[in-house]
C-alpha cells in the first residue's frame, strides 16, 4: 500500500496496442479495442481505490479520424455501450466524468451519452475520469490562442497581459491540475500529441504489455515506480 503523499493526483493514459494485440491472435483489430473497454473499467475502479484524485485517458486522438471508418464508428459505439453500462457503476463509486477535446465532431449519439453520463455524476466527489476524445494537444493551444488574439483584437486584454496561467486558463484542461504520471502502454516511447502544455514536468512510465493486457497489478506497479521517483521541477534536491 502506497503512502497518500506519494500516490500520484492525476494519472494520464495512453491506451496504445490493441490492434497489435488482437492481430497477434489472428483477431479482427476491433476484438483488441472490446477487451480495451474491459481494462477502462478495471483501472477506473483501481485509480479510485488507490487514491487517485484525476484519470486521463485518450480514448480518440484527431488523429484516429484517419483510420478505417469501421474502426472509427466501432469504437464510438463501444464508447456508448461503456457509457450505457457503466453510468450507474460509475455515479455509485462517486466518479465524475469529463470529457475534453473537439466533442462536437463526435456522432450526435456519442455526445449525448457523454452529456448525460457527464450531468448524472456531476456532483460526485471522487475520482474524476477524463475522456480525451478527439482530442489533438496542439489543436488546443491553438485554440486557446485564438481566443486571446480575439480578447487582444477587441481591446480586451493587451499582449503583456499574456503570461502562462492565461494561456493555460484558455486549453480545454483548465480545470485539471497538471498530470503527475504518464503511462504509455505496449512499448511505444511518445507522446502523440496528448496534453503537450500539460506534461512539462510530468514523469512518464513506459511498459511492453499491450493495453487489453493491462492489470489492476500493472496500474500498481506503474505507482510503485512513481512513488520511487524524486521529482525536482527545475530546482535542486532539498536536504
Ligand atoms: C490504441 O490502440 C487505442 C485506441 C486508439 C483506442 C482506445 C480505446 C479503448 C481502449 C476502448 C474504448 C474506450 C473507452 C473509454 C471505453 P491501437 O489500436 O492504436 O493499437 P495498435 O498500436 O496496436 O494498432
């Protein structure tokens, strides 16, 4: 059992292997994402019973718009059926739910699962689970920096004014502290354009299993890793 203090605030996700998985067992690249779905349940429960206040997981990047479109509306509609499935599950365990990202390019029925699922445990006090979906880390920057130029364009702010914590008050992950730990599953070592601003400090842990492999005791020892870990932010270690 980890000591609080060391149990990371937010945890981020990227969620990587599931077709490698499944084609790995002559499997449809979709099976890998359904036995996906599995593991967002198990870790959702294991995040919140080890203290974990934020879960960030990219569910869709905007880059998963290039795929095939039978994978993209298979994974929509495994999204709904979580969403479906779960609401109960999720509001009785005190989890919110949050989404960030370009949401509105999601399917109509997507969204209002979302905004349902989001409005039912609004007010719960436990972990709260951010869905990336659609989600680009630059697009969001940019966005943000267009609402400053317009502030700027309309003589509502003058460009001095324009410091970090502005710019961060303007990305969709304003109201999230900054990730703790990165996890990146099935050997790949990037960050694929997932909360760029955001990860400036964070410490990252890669592993070979692939996403469907993903145990409550992988999730474990990711923490165990992170609890070992001397965080300095730039500054010196204090004696
Ligand atoms: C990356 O694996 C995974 C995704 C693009 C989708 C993640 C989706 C899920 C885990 C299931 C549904 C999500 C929720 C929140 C219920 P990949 O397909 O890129 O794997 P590969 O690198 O082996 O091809």
């Amino acid at each position: 059992m980890l000591k609080q203090q060391n149990v990371p605030r937010h945890v981020a996700i990227i969620m990587d292997g599931n077709g490698r998985w499944a084609q790995r067992q002559g499997e449809a690249r979709v099976f890998g994402h359904h036995s996906g779905a599995t593991r967002v349940r198990e870790v959702v429960e294991t995040a919140g019973n080890m203290g974990v206040d934020y879960l960030t997981l990219y569910a869709f990047s905007e880059e998963n718009w290039r795929r095939p479109d039978e994978e993209v509306s298979a994974l929509f509609s495994l999204l709904i059926t979580y969403l479906k499935g779960e609401v109960e599950r999720l509001h009785e365990n005190g989890v919110r739910l949050k989404s960030i990202g370009n949401i509105d390019r999601l399917p109509v029925d997507c969204q209002e699962w979302l905004k349902h699922v989001e409005v039912r445990t609004a007010n719960n006090q436990g972990l709260t689970l951010v869905l990336a979906l659609s989600y680009g880390a630059r697009s969001d920057i940019v966005r943000a920096c267009q609402s400053l130029a317009a502030d700027v364009k309309n003589g509502l702010l003058d460009p001095s004014q324009i410091d970090e914590a502005l710019l961060h008050s303007r990305l969709s992950t304003s109201l999230l502290p900054e990730p703790d730990l990165l996890i990146r599953t099935s050997g790949e070592q990037r960050l694929s354009n997932f909360l760029l601003w955001e990860m400036a400090y964070t410490e990252f842990y890669f592993t070979q299993v692939h996403w469907p492999d993903f145990s409550k005791e992988d999730f474990a020892a990711a923490l165990s890793v992170y609890a070992e870990r001397e965080r300095r932010f730039g500054g010196l270690i204090t004696p």
